[in-house]
C-alpha cells in the first residue's frame, strides 16, 4: 500500500529511481521498495495521459479506481494526485 512517507520519499528524489537507488538510505529503501516505487511512477505516468488528453475517460476512471486501491488513506489519495500534476 502507499502512504505519505513513501511518497514523500520518492518526491524528495523527484521521481529519479537512480538517484533513489544510489543515494537512498537503508532506511528509506527499506520503506519504500522498488516495487512501491514503480507502482508511484506508473501511477504518475498514467495520471499524465489522462491530464494530457491522451487518455479515454474509462482509462481515466479505472485508473482513479487502481489508485484508490492503492492508497491508505484519502490524505495520501490527495498526495499522490498532487505529485502527478506535479511530475506529469
């Protein structure tokens, strides 16, 4: 599941899995995984098609649904669409 500390710790290197993999610390590797990692950049990716135009409205809304999934809470629903008008 994602929380806020994952995605604090994946805005803190920007989205930069590089850099996460060289430069985070145990600790934060520990929190957030490489699996973590690329269900946040998927999730970051698809929410670009979708504020792009690039997307159907059904990818759109299954995409919200895998989010909401995803997430533990409505504070790191708000969080993780931030980072997506952010990042896309």
């Amino acid at each position: 599941m994602i929380n806020l500390e994952k995605i604090a710790i994946y805005k803190k290197f920007a989205g930069d899995i590089d850099g996460w993999t060289r430069m985070a610390s145990a600790t934060e590797k520990a929190i957030l995984t490489g699996d973590d990692w690329r269900q946040i950049d998927s999730f970051v990716q698809d929410f670009g098609l979708v504020k792009a135009g690039l997307a159907s409205a059904r990818y759109a809304e299954k995409l919200h649904t895998r989010i909401a999934e995803s997430v533990t809470d409505a504070e790191t629903l708000a969080a993780l669409k931030e980072l997506g008008e952010q990042l896309a």
